[in-house]
C-alpha cells in the first residue's frame, strides 16, 4: 500500500508539473515573447525619436546662429537714408581718433547697378541705394589709421572707395585725406 500510495503521490505531482507547465508556463512563454517583442518596438521607436530630438536640436541650433547673425541687417542697411546718423557717427570716429578738419560732402544717392551685385544675390537686392560721401580731414598717420579702424566697426555697412592722404608741405609729419565712402539704404516706397 505504500508503494501505491508513493506511485499515486508522484504521479499527482508529475500531473500537476504537466499541467503547471501547460497551463502557465507555455502560456507564460508566449507572453515573454510578446512582451520582449513590445520592448524591442519601444525602444526602436524611442531610437528614432532620439534621432528625431538630435535633428530638431541641430535645427534650432543653426536657426539661433542664423538670427544672432542677422539680428543687426536692419542696421547694416536700413529702410531709409538715415544719412545724418552715420555722418553723426563717422564724425565721432574721426574726433575719437584725433583727426581735425573733417568736412563730410554727401554726393547724390543712386541705386545700384545689377552687375556690381555679388553673384548669387536675391532678387530683391536690385533696389538698394547707394550713398557715396566725400569726407575730408586732416591728421597724422597713428589718427588716420586708428579711424579707419574703427570704421570697419560702424553699425551701417559701408565701404571706402578710395583714400587720398597726401603730406601737408607746411606741416612735417601731417597729411590731408581725402575719401570717398560708399553707403547703403533701402529705398522708402510709400504705399
């Protein structure tokens, strides 16, 4: 009877092994599965997001260097002449540096000429203006180059087209300079 009893008592457990393992492990199995292919999904998307977060983050990235580039256009060529502030502050410039005499001779504006626009241009650069000024002053050499110096500074873009500095003969070691300055501004169109 104990035999029988031992065989009854391991055949009960083998069945409740067989049925354990039918009922909740190869069940259990196939939800691993699943479950692991779930994660895979999850983390391959999260991967692509991240990729995608990377490039919106370069995106912002070039487009904050693009505006703080250009933040100051509007004042590289204004919409107007605005001709008394850049005399105003090429005027500085000049006593700042410690040159006398200086005339400013302001020549008539004119828009500027297609072919003289870098290639590759917009369309819409066709209808800037162009400002020469004469200016004329006097000073030593140290003076004459610490002001155009500072010109390379000035808010408005401009150019010196041409420099004349000749030695004074009444005075040793002074010059008198004549330039021409070139200036740009939109045109103001009134609608």
């Amino acid at each position: 009877m104990r035999n029988l009893t031992q065989i009854l008592a391991t055949t009960a457990v083998i069945a409740a092994a067989v049925f354990f393992y039918g009922v909740v492990v190869v069940p259990g199995r196939g939800r691993i599965q699943t479950a692991r292919a779930e994660v895979w999904q999850i983390q391959h998307d999260m991967s692509a997001t991240g990729v995608q977060i990377s490039a919106a983050e370069r995106i912002v990235a070039e487009l904050t260097s693009l505006r703080d580039a250009t933040r100051d256009f509007p004042y590289r060529i204004p919409d107007d002449h605005q001709m008394g502030e850049f005399l105003r502050d090429l005027g500085l410039i000049l006593e700042r540096a410690g040159m006398q005499n200086y005339i400013f001779q302001p020549r008539p504006a004119h828009t500027i000429e297609p072919a003289r626009l870098p290639r590759g241009a917009p369309p819409q650069a066709v209808g800037i203006q162009v400002q020469p000024v004469l200016v004329q002053c006097e000073g030593r050499f140290g003076p004459l180059f610490a002001a155009l110096r500072d010109m390379e500074s000035l808010h408005r873009l401009s150019r010196i087209e041409r420099l004349d500095a000749k030695a004074d003969p009444e005075r040793p070691g002074w010059l008198k300079v004549e330039m021409l300055i070139t200036t740009f501004f939109w045109p103001v169109t009134k609608s």
